[in-house]
C-alpha cells in the first residue's frame, strides 16, 4: 500500500499538529518529512518572523508558493504546510493534484492553547491573539475543506492514535480523487 500512496500534504491552522503528525506518519510510511515553513527559512538562511518583519505577509507568500510548487513536486513524502498556504489558489492547485492533502481541523480553543506563548508566529504578536486565530479559522477553514482530501479534527486524542486512524484512511483511498480536483478558485 504505502509504495503506492503519493505524497501526503497535510494543512490546517497554526497549533492543529502538522509538524507532530506529519514526522509520526512519515516514520510509519517510512517517507521522508518535510515541512514547508523550515523549507523557506533554509532556502533563505533567515526565520518566517524575519521575513514577515523585512518583507510583509505579501512577500512572505511569494516565496512560500515557490516552496510549496518545488515540494509537492517530491515524490512520496510528507508535508507540513504553513497555516496560510491555502490562502493562495495556486498553492491549494499544486496540493489537490500532486498528492493525498489531509485537513488537520483544530478548534480555536486548542489552537490557542497550543500557540499562546510561542512567539516565533508573527501573526499571534497582537493583543488579542485568539480573535486573530478564530478570524483566520473563519477566513481559511472553507479553503482547507476546499483543498482537503480527507479532514480529520485534532485536539481530541493522542497524536499516535490519529496517526493510525489516518493510515487506514489511506488505506482505503480512491486515489481518482487526486486526478479530478474540485473547483480551485
């Protein structure tokens, strides 16, 4: 079965566990992780804060729709993608067709309780970060459903436990799916 997967793209917002269950399924499918924000910060030796802060969201996004074109371009890996990823139609194109994207669909109140101190989201340094989180989740949740292949909630169990409830998703995926992507605009 895993010989026959593509790759597996994983979105969702900042704090839904990309990172976590992203390197766990990649150990079990025996795949390669990568995860697209630490793609960018390696391609330009500097972190996505700096970025933000020397060239705004918008120039941000530049370099993360090229990092995301390069990466789903690998074949059977697993990819962690920025929470903003789908915010472009061509980045949510290059997902839906070059791989199986999984939806990792965390409440507000466990993305904050994920996120509240971690100071390395630029996004988060306002005064009132869970209005921030619950804003992107209204603006970006209709995108990742857009995107998603499979959607699975996080926040309600152990990271291992979803990673196995993940792999027989995969199991018994109709990879037609991939070839006919859903209305990208």
């Amino acid at each position: 079965m895993v010989e026959e997967l593509p790759s597996v793209f994983l979105v969702g917002p900042m704090g839904a566990g990309k990172t976590t269950i992203g390197k766990l399924l990649a150990k079990q499918l025996g795949r390669e992780f990568l995860d697209s924000d630490w793609y960018i910060e390696s391609q330009t030796g500097a972190d996505i804060a700096w970025i933000f802060a020397k060239e705004g969201e918008a120039g941000f996004r530049e370099r993360e729709t090229r990092a995301i074109d390069e990466l789903t371009q690998k074949p059977q890996i697993v990819l962690a993608t920025g929470g903003g990823a789908v915010m472009s139609a061509e980045n949510r194109a290059f997902l839906h067709q070059r791989g199986i994207v999984v939806y990792l669909n965390a409440p507000v109140d466990v993305q904050m309780a994920r996120t509240a101190k971690d100071k390395s989201r630029p996004l988060l340094q306002q005064p009132n970060p869970k209005q921030i989180l619950q804003d992107l989740y209204s603006t970006r949740d209709p995108l990742y459903r857009q995107v998603a292949h499979i959607i699975m909630p996080t926040g309600h169990t152990y990271p291992r436990h979803m990673v196995n409830q993940l792999l027989q998703q995969l199991a018994s995926f109709d990879m037609s799916a991939i070839t006919a992507p859903n209305n990208q605009s």
